[in-house]
C-alpha cells in the first residue's frame, strides 16, 4: 500500500498491482500493416550537465536513443525531435539536429522507421517570410542528409508573420516542390502552442481547413500525410474524408485517438486514421499489441486493448496540455526506461505532484509498468522529496 495526494490535498490509499499487463518481451513478427503507427518520442536529460533552464539543451544520448530501441523493438515507428522532444520548450535546434543525425543513424542500423520533424525554431527574434523559408529549408536539408522522412512542423515564426492563406500557401509550396521524398504536414492548435493560433492564416478552423486541404491538393505526389493535433474528432473525420486518395490522415488526438484509428467502418465508407501520437510514448508496447489485434480485422478487441487507456492521456493531456511531456517523462522514469526524473528546460517541475501521482495510479491500473515494485519504489522516492514519509 502507498499513500497518494490528490488534488484536495488529502492522502489516501492506493494498493498498486503486482504484475505488469503489457508484454516485457516484444511480439514477434514486423511492424502493424494495417496502420502506419508513429510514437512521438520524448528525449532523456543529462541530469549531471551544469546548464541553466533556459541555457543549451543537454541530453543523455545513450538513454535517449535507448528508448528509441525499445519503441522499434515493439514494431512501432518513431516521430523524432518533435514536440514530445521538446522542441520549443528546452530541446534548441543544435540539440535537435543532433539528435536527428543520431536518431536517423540508429534506425537504418536497427531496420526502425523514422520521421523527423522540420520547422523554424533556430529563429531567434522576429523573421520575414524569407528568413522563415531559409530556416525550412536548412532543418529540411539535414532530414533528408540524415535519410530520415520529414515532417513540416507548425512555425511560430510563420504564425506571426504571415499576413494570411497566401502566405502560408506560397511558402508551403515552395517547401513542398524542392522536398525530395513526401512529406507529413503538421497541424498543431494551439492547446498544444498558444502561439500557433491562428495557423493557415485565419482563426476560423473551416477556413484554415480550407487552405491547409488547398496545399495538399495543389502538390500531388508530394505529401505522405498531414498529422492533425487539435483535439477534435470530428474535424478530424471531415479532413480525413476530404484528403486525395493516397494521402494519410495521422491522428494526434491523444483524446479521441481509439476512435479515430479504429475507423469509421464498411457502412461510413470505412476512413480511419493512422497514428503519430506522444502517448504512444508511455503506451508502446500496448499500443503495437492493440494495433496487431487491429491487423486481423478484431475492431472490439483493438477497442478493449486501447479504450482504457484513454483516462489517463486525458490526464496527462490536461491543460495546460503543452506540459504534456513532464507525465510522459514522468512514466518513463517509472517504468525504468531512464535512471532519473529529470527534464531539458528544468520541466519536470511543470506539473504539481498530485497530477503525477494520479498518472501513476492510472499507468499502474494499466498495468504499463514492466516492473511495478520498481515503479512503487520510484514513486515513494518522489514522494519523500515532498516530504510524505509513510
């Protein structure tokens, strides 16, 4: 038994279970073929390297690409240096390079996919059009140097230039003529960044819709998919089933996700979404198991693998949801895939502990943690740091 804070500040009772539900040891057989499956990784801090919070990224290498041999080892594809890395909130540009390169570099050496992502953030101040397609263009070159797929990210720069549509279609084009592989386009809201309000020149989301579906129809051949992250699944269903055939709808709604990778069956035309999501990060080996299941035509049996799982994304996703990445690192910290609760940025302090003892509650009911006396160990220790003892 281990004593929990909630959200009254009250400690009660939780009993954690006492073996873990997800397999330890990998299925055998490749990667999902019924879904293109991407877990949004989340890199691992140098808890030792003596920077500020707001100095130059430190990882941990070896522990980061570790867990990028983990995801792979279930079958599952890694979307690399994107917002679950913490692009934006601690990991700079430098270190998301490198962190490509190596990513990349470790895939093709352990047969893993990879998509990396591409976006501005080695602007430092405010830009022009110009300035914002160089930056594309100089993140896209050392994707595709690195053998890796690209994924335009969302530009904050971009969303506080650009005067409208126009603007977004003629530098979106322009990126998309020069790419040499199709790319995946990446729609973030802002729940996710606040300063990408507004993205695809209005904040009207049928508009935006409108001309996000204008670029993709104006480049064929020339766009994999478009990752779509705002939290709403019928906006979700209606883009999907307006995209061209032979262009991928990837879900990153960590709300609606089983839904929307289940698909809308025979009867509703049978669109379903693929899937690039952060909480596929905690939930990898589930994940892939769900999606086998998925693989053999079982929709209920995906449904019952995955649908429990949606309480605590929802928690982990809670607004403000950018702090996202504190459970995910959180959990993984627990589930002894890292040897510390540490963040780039300083972050790990992002979320107050009650909501970290609820991830964990949750996580354990799932049964995701390989070793539950470790994670029940890792979490006492957390909370004698906060001064609860008992």
């Amino acid at each position: 038994m281990i004593r929990l804070p909630d959200a009254s500040g009250t400690l009660r009772a939780y009993t954690p279970r006492a073996a873990p539900r997800v397999p330890v040891v990998p299925a055998a057989g490749g990667p999902p073929v019924s879904r293109t499956v991407f877990a949004a990784a989340h890199v691992v801090a140098d808890p030792f390297a003596d920077v500020p919070p707001d100095g130059p990224a430190a990882v941990d290498w070896d522990a980061t690409l570790a867990f990028r041999r983990h995801l792979w080892s279930h079958g599952l594809a890694v979307a690399e240096a994107m917002d679950t890395a913490q692009r934006g909130m601690g990991l700079d540009w430098t270190a998301a390079a490198e962190l490509i390169r190596r990513s990349a570099a470790e895939a093709a050496a352990c047969g893993g996919r990879v998509a990396c992502g591409a976006g501005t953030d080695q602007l430092t101040g405010p830009a022009g059009l110009d300035e914002i397609r160089a930056a594309y263009e100089e993140q896209l070159a050392v994707v595709e140097e690195a053998g890796a797929q690209a994924v335009v990210m969302a530009s904050r720069a971009l969303a506080a230039a650009a005067r409208g549509p126009e603007d977004y279609a003629e530098l979106y084009g322009h990126l998309l003529r020069q790419a040499s592989e199709p790319v995946v386009l990446h729609w973030l809201g802002p729940m996710f960044d606040p300063a990408l309000a507004g993205y695809w020149g209005s904040t009207d989301l049928d508009a935006a819709t409108e001309t996000l579906l204008a670029v993709v129809a104006g480049h064929p051949g020339k766009v994999d998919g478009v990752k779509v992250s705002l939290l709403d699944a019928d906006r979700e269903r209606e883009l999907r089933r307006r995209l061209p055939d032979g262009v991928r709808c990837y879900t990153g709604d960590d709300f609606h996700y089983p839904e929307l990778i289940a698909g809308d069956g025979p009867a509703a035309g049978g669109r379903f979404s693929h899937a690039l999501l952060g909480i596929f990060d905690p939930l990898g080996p589930l994940a892939a198991e769900a999606v086998r299941v998925l693989d053999t035509g079982d929709t209920d049996g995906f449904r019952e693998l995955l649908d429990p799982t949606v309480e605590l994304s929802r928690h982990l996703f809670r607004a403000p949801t950018r702090h996202y990445k504190t459970g995910v690192v959180f959990l993984a910290w627990l589930a002894g895939h890292q040897d510390h609760f540490a963040m780039v940025g300083g972050l790990q302090s992002a979320r107050p502990l009650p909501h970290l003892a609820r991830a964990y509650e949750l996580a354990d009911a799932l049964g995701l943690f390989p070793d539950p006396a470790l994670a029940e160990e890792r979490m006492r220790q957390l909370l004698a740091v906060y001064g609860v003892t008992a």
